[in-house]
C-alpha cells in the first residue's frame, strides 16, 4: 500500500490540506516526475506533486483484476546490480528500501522463423559467445559491434551531463570536446550495422531488442540501441514486491522532507509572469506558487496544453512539438490457473519474431489476414519471490505488441467506460486475434489461461496522459536525440522538463531524466551522484548536509 499521510486522494481537500510553502512544483508522478522530486527531497526541498490519475507512479504501478495483478510498465530493468549507476541512483533516491531480483541466468529468448533461437544471458562474454556460436564467420563484426556499444557508452556520459547545461555550453562543448560521441546519436542503428556486416540475419538478431525503445533500425539513434544493449549485459532484474514498490519508496522519500502528492488533480496550466514560472493552476481553478516548477508529463504535453499560447509559437517551441511519439501498443493481460512452469513458462522474457525483418514494426489490426510481427511474452508473477500463487497456482502474463495509431484515432475523444460499441467490437476482434495467435505458439500455457484483458493505446492515453498511447514518449531518432532545445532547461525562468523526454527511454531513462532535472535545479544532485558511484553505497537522508532551499540561492543554481 502507498503511504497515505502525504497523500491527497480527492480535489476537494487540496485548499484544506495544502498548507505553507513549497520549493518546488513538480506535475506528473511517473518515474521522472518521482525521481526528481525525491532527489530535490534528498536536500530538504519540500515538493508538491500533481497527478491526474488516481493512482501514483505512471507506467510503475499495477493494476488487479480477479485476484491477478499486474504491472504496466516494468517487465525488465537491467543496471541494477552493486556498482550499476543507475541501480546506485534508485537505492539512493528510495533509502535502500527498494530490492530488486536478478531474473534469472538467461533473462530472455528471441524466436525467429525456421526454429533458429538465441539466448540472451545475464553475462557479456556469453552473450558474445552465444552470437558467435550462431554466426562462426562474423567473429570480427560482433567484437566490432561490441566496440561500438562501449564506446557510445563511454561518451554517453557527456553526453547526459551537458543535457543539464545552458544550451549555447552544449553547443560549444558539443562541437569541441565530443565530437566523435555525438556522430553516434545523430546516425541511425541501420547505418552502423551495414558499416560493420552485410549479414542480414546478424544484424536482425543485434536489433531484435529495439521493442525496448520502440524504433526500428532504420529509423532509431544508434546512440539509444548501444545504451539499451549494454543495459542488459549483466542481465535483467525485477523489483521484489512488484512494480509499485518504486513508487511507493520514491514518494515515501518526498514525503519525508514535508512534501506531498495530489491524486485525481490535473494542471490546466503553467502561470508564468514577466518570463518566470511562478506557479501551477488546477483544471478545479486552485493556484499553487513556489520558486521552481518542473514538468515531467512529457514535451507534447507541456507545450500544447500546458504553457501559455506564445511559447508555443516561439522557435523552442515549434521544434519540440515537432518531434514525432513512438509508437502506439497493445498488451493483453493474461490470467492462468495451474502450473505453467511445467508447461514452458519463465522467469525469462520471451520474444516471437515472424519475420527476419525488423522494417515490419507495426501490426497492421484493421487487416485481418495479417498476423502480428513481434510479440514480446512476459511472466511477471514469476518474477517476483514475494508472489504467492496459492493453491490454484495463480500467475500472470503479459503480450505486447505494437500497433498503428490511426487504428484507434477515432475514438479518442470517447471516455473509458463509456465507448462505442463499434469501438468495443473492434477491441474484441484484436483481442481474440492475438488469443489465437498465442495459443499457435504456446498452446499448452493458453490451456491454463482463465482470464484475459485488452489494454489498447486508448488506455495509456487516458491513465498516464501519453500522446497517441505512446508508451516510450518521443519516438527514439537521431533528430530527438541532437536537438539542442530538448533539454532540462527551458526559455522559461525557473521552469524545467523532468522524465524519459529529456532522458531515454523506459523506467530508468525516466529516472536519468528526473535526476537531470533536479541537478540542474540543485547541482548538488549531479554531484552526489558521483559520490553514489564512487562509494558503491546508499545514501541515507541521515548522510546528507542540510542546506538552504526555500527559495534559496544557495540550493538552486
């Protein structure tokens, strides 16, 4: 359960319950929105937080039906293990009270036409070996490949940290001290592979994890597919407890230094006076001031609705409405009653691959001889060991698929629970297609399968506010990955961008993205993380340095 003290569940309470002053302002409670708070709260700032779902966390938090639970958005994190950044960063950021589980030694499997599968393990080198035991004549691509993502790595670091600087540092730095780091954004994974190997089935295997930032390779910033593949190097972890612990340890945190969250209260806008973001106005018409203001419900959603008409229209921007979503999805959340352990179920994920092409990124539903290209399988009660299965051995899973936008645009104005019935006619026949689908590939699990339900773009829309139902925010290019105006600053005094739009993508680049934006608030922030990897050890709020934050020149530079 969420620590209720600091939470305020209904609208009508906010002027009641909303006392004193705040340092900052921060609207959305996904994992950027989380992370920055709770970094700011790790220095004493008091942050009030703003969410229009009633249920805080974004894509971390889970949802029952019929005594099964699952998660929305966490299948996967890699990075978590001791000495791991961005596992060192949660551990700090929630007091050490989240643990995450390694998955399992093989963390997932990709099944591809004629039988072929490969293995991916929790161990660099193996994996190596796996990818040169399939490809014996591509030994030298692969060590190549393998250079590539470390190097890219390497210079990603410079890369993030100039995200928290003014723009004209970034461009100037940019063009004198990373050069050759910053080629790997701009150019498309596709590029890089066809330098390194013309072996078509190589280069698909190598790209097969693209559905973890949602861009094919012809279209995706290699910078984003090396980060992603070396995030899983030592494999995948899942957090003990579920999806929700997340959250409910990075509000504990900002709860501790005096801060709190409003549920059920969506922000109609930014006030801004005199070029300066002063404060927050709620759709139900109350105000809210404080120093710093900071948006983490995504670039689309800050320019269109939430600033005043004439930033919109500046050149910042219309660059930034400008960057095209990632894609639109479907999950079918499944029920099981039995062992499906001993029927082929996993801890590991599993992917299932109609083609050897990787352009075939979207299933096109309105077809209905087409069958879908990519489904990504996952167990998550399997994963959890606090997960108790009883006596009916009741587990959970998960299928996700990508689907075209158009295919769900005309009922966007619909309410849940209120659609068309043409609408819900529709959302029966993509579901039974991938019922169908599933049970051609794993009969016996579907044998014990006694619930089933359909999340379509049109739900992530409306419970976390995602443009088109885009899961990964901004779609993953090299022209979203080189804009110098997408950033954690803004034209705008006092006002920041939080989250996986100025970060990457998935929990963790959500998370990268909410800690820039503190650190560019609180530098503080960007320097403790230094001292997080260094010392390979949490950080208790106990360890921290009080310091001046109300409005205090001292805490916000």
């Amino acid at each position: 359960m969420q620590p209720e003290e600091f939470i305020i569940r209904s609208p009508n309470q906010l002027s009641e319950k909303l006392t004193g002053s705040w340092d900052a302002i921060v609207i959305g409670s996904g994992m950027g929105g989380m992370a920055c708070a709770a970094a700011l709260a790790k220095y004493g700032a008091r942050v009030l937080i703003f969410e229009q779902h009633y249920v805080a966390g974004g894509f971390t938090h889970t949802f029952t039906r019929k005594g099964f639970k699952w998660d929305v958005g966490v299948h996967c994190i890699g990075e978590m293990g001791q000495g791991d950044l961005p596992g060192e960063i949660l551990r700090w950021l929630s007091n050490n009270e989240i643990q995450m589980k390694q998955m399992s030694p093989i963390y997932e499997t990709f099944h591809f036409p004629d039988g072929f599968e490969i293995t991916f393990p929790d161990s660099r080198r193996e994996f190596q070996k796996n990818l040169e035991k399939a490809f014996p004549d591509d030994k030298a691509a692969i060590a190549k490949y393998f250079k590539l993502v470390r190097d890219v790595v390497r210079s990603s670091k410079v890369y993030f940290g100039l995200k928290a600087m003014p723009e004209i540092v970034d461009r100037v730095l940019s063009k004198t001290l990373f050069r050759s780091g910053r080629r790997y954004w701009g150019i498309t994974t596709q590029e890089v592979l066809d330098e390194i190997t013309d072996n078509e089935k190589l280069k698909t295997v190598l790209t097969g994890q693209w559905g973890y930032y949602g861009s094919l390779p012809s279209e995706s910033s290699f910078g984003i597919h090396a980060l992603t593949t070396r995030h899983f190097w030592n494999g995948g972890y899942y957090p003990v407890g579920g999806a929700e612990v997340i959250a409910n340890s990075l509000l504990k945190t900002v709860g501790k230094s005096g801060g709190q969250i409003c549920l059920r209260s969506p922000i109609e806008k930014v006030i801004v006076k005199n070029g300066k973001a002063v404060g927050v106005r709620t759709v139900g018409g109350d105000e809210f001031f404080a120093p710093k203001i900071i948006s983490a419900t995504g670039v689309n959603n800050t320019v269109q609705k939430l600033l005043p008409n004439e930033y919109r229209q500046t050149s910042w921007g219309v660059e930034l409405s400008s960057l095209k979503q990632s894609p639109s999805y479907v999950c079918l959340n499944l029920g099981f009653e039995g062992d499906i352990l001993a029927v082929g179920a996993t801890v590991s994920n599993q992917w299932f691959f109609k083609t050897w092409s990787m352009e075939d990124e979207v299933w096109n539903i309105e077809n209905p001889d087409d069958e879908i290209p990519i489904i990504y399988l996952s167990f998550p009660s399997l994963k959890d060991p606090h997960h108790d299965p009883g006596p009916k051995m009741r587990n959970t899973g998960e299928a996700v698929t990508f689907v075209p936008w158009k295919a769900f645009e005309k009922w966007k104005n619909t309410r849940r629970g209120k659609r068309d019935p043409d609408y819900l006619e529709f959302k029966k026949t993509v579901e039974d297609r991938i019922l169908r689908q599933l049970r051609k590939l794993i009969p016996a699990i579907m044998d014990k399968m006694v619930y089933h339900e359909l999340s379509t773009p049109l739900s992530a829309s409306f419970f976390t506010q995602a443009p088109r139902g885009a899961i990964y925010g901004l779609e993953a290019t090299p022209r979203r990955f080189t804009s110098f105006r997408l950033r954690t600053r803004t034209p705008i005094k006092n006002f920041y961008l939080a989250g996986g739009d100025v970060g990457t993508l998935g929990v963790t680049g959500a998370m990268l993205g909410g800690v820039l934006s503190a650190g560019t608030i609180n530098y503080r922030v960007l320097s403790q993380l230094v001292g997080v990897k260094r010392q390979n050890r949490p950080v208790e709020v106990s360890d921290q340095v009080p310091v001046k934050v109300l409005g205090g020149k001292e805490s916000y530079k």
